[in-house]
C-alpha cells in the first residue's frame, strides 16, 4: 500500500512536472509568435510608408515626364548641330587641303615687296626661296 501511495505521488508529480514544462514551452512558443507577429506588422507599416512615398515619388515623376522628353529632344538636336558641325568642318578640311597650292599652282606672295627692294637686296631671294621650300612642305603634307 505504501509503495503504490509512493508510486501515485511520483506519477503525480511526474505529470505536475510534464504540465509545467508543457505551459512553459507554449508561453515560450505564444511569445515568439507575437514578437514575430509584431515584427513583421512593424516591418510591413515601414514597406506602405515606402510605397506611399514612392506612389508620391511616382506622381512627380509623371509631371516630370513632359520636361524630360523635351530636354531629351533638345539633347537630340544638338547632337544632329554638333555633327553637322562636324561633318562642315571636315568638308571644309578636306577643301582646304585640295585647295592648297602645289607645284602646277604658284602661291601668290602674301605681300608682294617693292621692286627696288627686290634688285637691292640679294638675300630677299633667299627668302623666297624659303618662301618655295614651305611651298615644297604642303605638297609633303598632301
């Protein structure tokens, strides 16, 4: 008799026990629950501020698109100015070095000294000779 009144006591509170560390574990589990919960409540209040923001964000944007494609074309336009502008100055180039005086065609001189001052000085041929020498320069260069 005394070993089954023993024995009842034991079950007891090995049950007692079991019901304890069970409530535990559930306390355990309900509070992480709510702090999950809590978090993301909170985590989803941060994201539709955000989106309230960016819906804001996005409103702008639209007034903005006007202004946009108008700089967008006047980008456009310069870029055709600027290779038009380009494209003239490689003509013009281009003309240039055809245009340049070679052997067939003498350049005229720049200012074309007086007569006595040619007869008087014998160096001054000298310096027209230079003057042939950068003639001799473009025709290299062409």
């Amino acid at each position: 008799l005394n070993l089954s009144a023993t024995r009842l006591a034991f079950e007891t509170s090995r049950f007692e026990l079991c019901a304890a560390l069970n409530e535990t574990e559930a306390a355990k589990q309900l509070e992480l629950l709510e702090i999950a919960s809590a978090t993301v409540a909170e985590h989803l209040a941060f994201f539709e501020a955000g989106a309230a923001r960016l819906r804001l964000l996005a409103a702008k944007a639209e007034e903005w698109t006007p202004a946009i494609e108008q700089k967008r074309l006047e980008l456009a336009e310069a870029q055709q100015r600027n290779a038009e502008c380009r494209a003239h100055l490689s003509d013009l180039s281009s003309r240039s070095r055809s245009s340049e005086p070679d052997a067939s065609q003498p350049a005229p001189p720049p200012n074309p000294p007086p007569a006595r001052a040619e007869a008087g000085l014998g160096g001054g041929g000298g310096s027209s000779g230079g003057g042939s020498s950068t003639g001799g320069g473009d025709g290299g260069g062409g």
